[in-house]
C-alpha cells in the first residue's frame, strides 16, 4: 500500500496545539497509522480486523479516587 495515495484523518479531540496526534488512514484490508508531526517518519499498518479488535476492546480498569480499581 502506497502512503501517498491514502487520506489520512485525525482525531476531532485534537486541538492542534500540542501535536500529540495519530493519523489514520482506512483502506478495504488494512488500517495505516502514523505520526501527525512527523508523517514522512513512517507508517504503521495493521489488518483491518485487528484494528476493528482494538476498537471494540473493552477500556483498562482505572482506579477510583480512593485508590479502588473500577471495571473489574
């Protein structure tokens, strides 16, 4: 897959202030990730179904204030 012909989208949470964004760009059988301030660094690719894994995955448990792990 050749990145110059993918179109790339960032996340609406992205402010544009501090950079710290991921790039995605969705093709048919594969997924491409990459870094927003430095795109010509290099790529990530995954299949798509891993990607569609990830997303579906549960979020970690986090601990409550009093120190507590909540979603276990």
């Amino acid at each position: 897959m050749s990145t110059r012909d993918l179109t790339w989208r960032k996340s609406s949470y992205s402010n544009g202030v501090g950079g710290e964004c991921v790039e995605v760009s969705l093709a048919p059988n594969a997924v491409a990730l990459r870094d927003s301030k430095a795109p010509a660094a290099g790529t990530l690719t995954i299949p798509a179904a891993s990607w569609r894994a990830l997303l579906r995955a549960p979020e970690p448990p986090s601990a409550s204030p009093e120190g507590h792990l909540r979603g276990i």
